[in-house]
C-alpha cells in the first residue's frame, strides 16, 4: 500500500516538476531578451530579525504574479513550524544541512538530511516544517508568485 501511495506521488511529482520547469523556462527566455540579471554574493542582503529566517529576493516579488526566486537562511538551531505554500516551490540547498520533513505536527524523528546540493520540491499544499540542526543553512527557493504561506497550529501536550 505505502509503495503505491509513494509511486502516485513520485509520478504526479515529476509532472509537477515538469510543468514548473516549463513555466519558469518560459518566463527566463522571455527575461534573457530584456535584461542581464546578475548579483554577487557580498551585494546579497538578508531581511529578517537577528536569529530568525532571513530572506533575500534575487528576482521578481514573491507577493505579485510571476517568476520569484529567493535566498533563504536559517540560523544554528532554528527550527521552523508546521506550515504549507499556497504555491509549488523548488529549493536547492547552498551550504549546510537541511533537516527536512513532511507533516502537520512537529516530529524530528521524521527529519530525513539534506545536505548541500539537494533539490526539493514542495508541491502547494504540502505541509512540512524543517530546521538547521548542524549549523546554518542557505537555501535557493524558486516558485511562481503571489506567494502564500499558512502556518499549522501544533496540538498541546
């Protein structure tokens, strides 16, 4: 049984990954005529409060329609909740170790580790929660705005 839920899964995922890719190579042709993007690492700011998530926009506006693509990254230690995306998301993991795992309430021994240079792709509505368990970690996230996220309220013990 679990096999044939993971294989319907695996197979909607990779024509999910397929449509996203579709889309997002379309929006980049159409970009490369217009413009050269182009950002250093020491020009890359991160917004967000001292010992939080912060994030950096490199392209596009994660709150209008379109193409976004954001840096993410999280603190030593950080863990972050229970939540979904309105939107499907793809993220590459730069530096560090991402502890990563699907479900609405909060179960480190689900955590599987991805280190630098996985790929992921969170389908919209999956819910999911994660933390950098090692060190800091920096994520690449790209998705198609506008962007929503719904945070899953943990049961009390």
């Amino acid at each position: 049984m679990t096999h044939a839920i993971y294989t319907r899964l695996a197979s909607s995922l990779n024509g999910l990954a397929t449509a996203a890719f579709l889309t997002l190579v379309g929006s980049t042709l159409a970009l490369a005529q217009d413009a050269v993007v182009a950002t250093l690492p020491q020009d890359i700011h991160f917004e967000g409060h001292a010992g939080a998530v912060g994030l950096a926009t490199l392209y596009g506006d994660p709150k209008k329609a379109g193409v976004f693509l954001e840096r993410v990254k999280i603190p030593a230690g950080y863990k972050i909740m229970p939540h979904w995306h309105g939107e499907t998301r793809m993220a590459v993991v730069l530096s560090g170790t991402l502890y990563y795992a699907n479900g609405d309430q909060w179960d480190e021994s689900k955590f599987r580790a991805y280190p630098p240079g996985s790929f992921l792709i969170e389908p919209a509505k999956i819910s999911h929660f994660a933390m950098a368990k090692d060190g800091e970690v920096v994520l690449q996230a790209t998705s198609v705005g506008p962007s929503s996220t719904v945070r899953i309220e943990q049961a009390k013990k």
